[in-house]
C-alpha cells in the first residue's frame, strides 16, 4: 500500500491570502498545495474597480484575481479544486478531508474568506434536523421526497442535480446569479429565502410570500464557519483569533485574510497571507522527520 503524501503545508482557500501564503512557502522551498473552489474569491470577482492596491489603481477585480492566480502557478504552487469539510488533528499531521479526497499537512493555513453567518430564521434551530450544508452526504435520507436547495455559487448545481435523480421535487434558490447547468428535474425558483417552517423536524422553506412544502433545506457553497471546519478553534466576533504570527488557537493552524476579521481588503488578506506563510515554512522545518530532505 502506498503512503500517502504529507504536505509541509496545506493552505485552504485560494483567494488572495491563500495565494499570498502559498507563494511565500513556495518561495522558501517548502512541499504545499491549495485547495479552493472553482470561482477562488467571488467577492474580488464582483469588484468592478480597485482603486486601494497599491501599484493596480483602476484594476477590475477579475483581472486582478487572474494575475494572482497566474502567480502562484508560474511558482509551481499545486492548486486543487476542492471544498475543505473538516480539519482533524491525526498524531504529528493533520487530516484536511474534502468529499473527494484526503489530504495530509504538517501545518494548516485557514483562508476562507468572510465566514458564514447563519442567515435565515430557524437556521440554527433546525440544523441536523432536515437542514444541512451536503445534499450528496446527505441525499439517500431524502429519495423520494420534496428538498429545497440553496445556492450561494454554481458548484450547488452538480449537488441540485444528483438530488433531481433521487427526489421526487427539488426547488434550486440560486443567490449568485442564473444558473448554466440545471437538468431538467430541478425547478428553479426566484426569490429570497426568509425563514426555515417546522415542528420538530424541518417541512416548509418561505421564499418571499411563497411558502415551498419540503422535507429538507440544503444551504449549498457558503463558507464553511470556522467553528464547523475545526470543533474547538478560539473566535471573536465570529472571525478566527489570531497573533501577530497568523497562529490561531490551534498550534500548527494559522489563519489570513478576512476570515479573521476586518478590515476587508486586499492588502490586509495578501499582508497576512504573507506572514502566515513565512510562519508556517518556518516551523516545518522542525517538524519533518530527521533525515527528510527539503523539496526541490
């Protein structure tokens, strides 16, 4: 059996401190990949002009999202789609689970963006109990039924379409803009969800003045909140609290960029980005074990 690869860093989120810590560990000679959706950072992608970076006044945010990104790659820095569910400490490394795959890393740099916020009434109250943030996870619970999803990016249609096989009605809410690659067997619906219905269990999702009957609510391609990607992790404010180093409360897991907090802006998530990464390359040299040698 071939063991798997541990990486000195896994750097979670692609948006610019991702990027930012990627390429200062890349710089320092360490092994370290970064795992992001496929639209990495949609609020730079929305912004129609930069004025505040220093050296691109008058950048489109799409513009400046691809440099970034065309950086990282002419550094050779390995750049995975793939949305992080959990991080689990595991002996001297840790265990970045995605739903498609394993990842080791002897640090953790959290880049997540803004975190999510529970949003609609009855959110908090009905999660575990008919609202969930996986339809695929947890899809076979509701064949045959009637589930609401949604969408806050277009990564929801691939989960709205699976549901669309097994259910008998799935209504698709997509929060970001028309959606390309629905089948036939998803219905979407316009409107801004308010409020999740039920008594014990979830049964009714309000959109506007329409009430949709369902027996299950799928918030599909937000954030994942940093208290659910690690049980346990210090907040304030509900953003990650962090030092002077970017160390969260976790040793080994450092955090940039919005997710721990405002200001937020570019330079201040490439700033952090940067310190970040510097520290996290810095401290896997003591970690890896006698007689590893360094990348090349």
């Amino acid at each position: 059996m071939t063991e798997q690869h541990v990486y000195d860093v896994v750097v979670i989120g692609c948006g610019p401190a991702g990027l930012s810590a990627a390429i200062n560990v890349k710089v320092r000679n360490r092994d370290v990949v970064v795992l992001g959706t496929e639209q990495c950072s949609p609020p730079l992608d929305k912004a129609p002009r930069i004025v505040n970076y220093l050296g691109f006044t008058g950048v489109t945010g799409v513009r400046l999202r691809e440099k970034f990104v065309e950086h990282a790659r002419i550094m050779g820095v390995d750049i995975k789609r793939a949305r992080v569910d959990a991080i689990m400490p595991m002996d001297d490394v840790f265990m970045v689970t995605s739903r498609e795959e394993v990842y080791l890393g002897r640090t953790v740099i959290i880049a997540t963006g803004t975190p999510y916020r529970p949003r609609l009434g009855g959110e908090q109250e009905f999660l575990g109990r008919g609202l969930g943030y996986c339809a695929t996870c947890d899809g076979p619970l509701y064949r045959g039924k009637d589930v609401a999803i949604i969408a806050h990016s277009p990564e929801a249609e691939v989960e709205a379409n699976f549901m669309g096989e097994i259910c008998r009605k799935v209504y698709y809410l997509p929060l970001y803009g028309p959606p390309t690659a629905l089948e036939d067997t998803v219905q979407v619906v316009e409107g801004k969800p308010t409020k999740v219905l039920g008594s014990k269990v979830v049964n009714a999702l309000q959109v506007g003045d329409t009430m949709l009957k369902v027996d299950g609510v799928f918030i599909v391609g937000a954030e994942t909140p940093p208290e659910r990607l690690f049980p346990g992790i210090e907040l304030e404010d509900n953003h990650i609290r962090v030092n002077r180093q970017q160390e969260t409360s976790v040793p080994r897991v450092y955090a940039a960029g919005d997710c721990t907090g405002p200001p937020y802006q570019i330079a201040k998530a490439v700033g952090e980005g940067l310190v970040a990464g510097l520290a996290a390359a810095k401290l896997v040299v003591a970690l890896r074990p006698r007689g590893t040698s360094q990348p090349a």
